[in-house]
C-alpha cells in the first residue's frame, strides 16, 4: 500500500486566457466590407450587361418591325394644272384653282405658203393644242405656229415675203399680242363678293368698265356676268372692249372664269365644221 505521504502535491490546473487582439477584428470588417462591395459590383456587373442585351435585342426587334409597316399614303392635293386625256378627240384641262374645261386635242393652224413670188399664211396644219399660263392669266394655243418673214419691195413696187418662220410657242411668245394663230385667252381668280369681281373686271379691262347683270346659268351657283362700258368711243374709252367675252362666277366657290373669245372663231372644227369656243365654255365644271 502506498504512502499517501509520498503522493506529489497537485497544482490545480489554470485556464488558458484567449490572446486579446483587438487588430484582428477591424481586419474582419475590412475583409466583409471589401468582399461585400465586391459581391455588388459583380452583380451591378451581370444585371448592367443583361439590361444592356435586352436594350439591344428590343431596338433590333422594333427596327425589323418599322422596317416592314408600309407607310400610309396620304393624298397629295393638286397644285398644279394639268391636261390629261379624256377620249380620242379632247383632253379635260383641270386648273389648279378648282375647276376644269374639256378641250379638243387638235386644232387648225394657217400655214406658210408662197403666192405669186410672196409668202402669206393660208390653209390650215393640224397640231396638238397646249396650255401656257402664268399667273392669273392662261392661254391655249397650238404648239407651235408660222408667221411670215423678210419683207421687201420689188423693183415693181410691189411689197412681198420672202421667208417663213416656225415657231414654238410659249406664253411669253403669245403675250405679245400679235399672235398670227389661233389661241383662247382665260382669267381666273378667287373672287369673295361683287365688290371684289367689279374690281378685278376694272384690273383687266378699264377703270371705266363696271359690273352688270349677273344671270344664273344652267350650273347650280354659277352666273353669267355682263360687263358694262362706260360708252365712250374706243379712242377715248377707259373700258375699251371690242370682242366677244364671256364670264362665269360661281357664288358658292368663290372663282371667276373669264373667257376673251375674240372676234372671229378661235378653235375651228375641219371634222365637223364646227367652231369649238362656245363648247370649250360651256364644259366649264367648278370642283
């Protein structure tokens, strides 16, 4: 049996204290900090890059869409006049102010011919009849036209023509007022009242010339008007008209038609021996 005596002394054991750093946690916030920034900026990252193909895809898909939508086709309104063809023998002019008037496709013109050693203009060429119009003011005349050229007098005494000229026509070419062919002159204009329709009458024709009888003609809102001379002599008229004219106002639309028709026929008919003016006017249909 042992000595108890002999047993060494236990110390009692000592608990082992954990080494106090206080470093080693601003260290683990730092680290938490920097891997949650990094755990955002990734995900900013991918979600960025994402909405970034969406984008794309959906700008492709509406582009491919705009590219196959056929645009609306809007009517255009006409702002110019235009003679288009109607039937074999007329073409219908539509002027730009609203109304239009049918038309023979051909008309007669004088030609050249030499006479006993002298040019002169006699019988007849047909050609395509044209509109020329500038302004208020509109012409329809043939394409073209002849006139006489190089008077002299011979030893005789006798004065001829020695040549014969073709020329193209255009408005300024049939403005100058000796026209040697056939052609119809027209003034049109937007007119609001009687006041307005004598003044434009006064514009063209005289001061001296004033607004008369106004008779309703066959076309609903159309009249026929006269005009009236002040019935002085030609030389001292401040209304000088001495040809046929015809004018059609339409109340309702607010346009006048004015047709100079001269003094002899304008537009002679070879077919049907018929002269076309009357009928030119009496086509007149306002839009």
């Amino acid at each position: 049996m042992e000595n108890i005596n002999q047993i060494p002394n236990l110390q009692p054991i000592q608990p082992v204290e954990p080494i106090k750093n206080p470093n080693v946690f601003k260290y683990l916030f730092f680290i938490s900090i920097f891997v949650l920034l990094g755990v955002i900026i990734g995900f900013y990252y991918i979600l960025n890059n994402k909405i970034a193909k969406l984008s794309e895809e959906k700008t492709s898909e509406v582009v491919t869409t705009q590219e196959n939508i056929q645009p609306t086709v809007k009517p255009t309104i006409n702002q110019e006049s235009t003679l288009t063809s109607l039937n074999t023998n007329n073409n219908l002019y539509t002027n730009k102010l609203g109304f239009s008037l049918t038309l023979p496709k051909i008309i007669s013109i004088p030609i050249c011919q030499k006479n006993e050693g002298s040019y002169g203009l006699g019988g007849n060429e047909e050609v395509s009849l044209n509109l020329f119009e500038k302004g208020d003011t509109i012409y329809f005349a043939g394409e073209y036209f002849y006139n006489v050229t190089g008077g002299e007098n011979t030893p005789e005494g006798n004065f001829i023509w020695t040549g014969c000229q073709k020329t193209t026509n255009t408005f300024e070419e049939i403005n100058k007022g000796n026209f040697p062919s056939s052609r119809m002159k027209i003034y049109v204009t937007n007119i609001k009242d009687d006041s307005e329709l004598e003044q434009f009458i006064k514009s063209k024709y005289g001061s001296g010339c004033q607004l008369g009888e106004k008779t309703q003609s066959t076309t609903t809102g159309t009249f026929d008007v006269k005009i009236l001379s002040d019935g002085k002599g030609l030389d001292e008229s401040l209304c000088p008209i001495n040809f046929a004219i015809k004018t059609k106002y339409n109340q309702n639309k607010g346009k006048l038609v004015i047709f100079e028709l001269g003094q002899a026929c304008n537009f002679y008919n070879e077919t049907n021996k018929n002269c076309d003016d009357l009928d030119i006017v009496n086509s007149l249909k306002f839009n």
